[in-house]
C-alpha cells in the first residue's frame, strides 16, 4: 500500500506548520521517499533529536505504508 506525496508532505506540515519541506518519490512507487525538512521546531536540537520528532509525526505510516523516508532536517534560523 502506498501513500502520496501530497499526502506525506501534508501530515509533515500538520506537524511542523512553519516548515519548508521538499518531498522526493525515490523508487516511483510511492513507498520509498526522501524529505528535506527547515523548520524552527529543529533550533538547538541535535540531527539525531530532529529525526525522532519527523518519526513520532509519522509513526503510524512508517509501521504501515511507508517502507522507507530518508530524511534531511535543517533548522531554520
């Protein structure tokens, strides 16, 4: 089962409004994603910690549709 883009990139907007984010469909089959993600929420917070919040936000989706989200997080000064 895959999940659209437009729909990856809404739930991670729901998470972090002010975010600017970039959605890449690696494979074509709406299962294999690379997000860049700029956000202030990431501001102070090591790469490791930035990850865990995009992961919490997702985590239904990353136990069920999505097989696999590179992620880029950048915090946005």
């Amino acid at each position: 089962m895959a999940i659209a883009q437009s729909d990856l990139e809404a739930r991670i907007a729901a998470a972090f409004p002010d975010a600017e984010i970039t959605i890449t469909d690696l494979a074509g089959d709406g299962d294999h994603y690379k997000a860049r993600i700029v956000s202030e929420a990431f501001n102070g917070l090591p790469r490791v910690r930035q990850h865990q919040l995009v992961n919490k936000a997702l985590a239904d989706l990353l136990s069920g549709p999505l097989h696999a989200l590179a992620l880029e997080t950048v915090a946005k000064v």
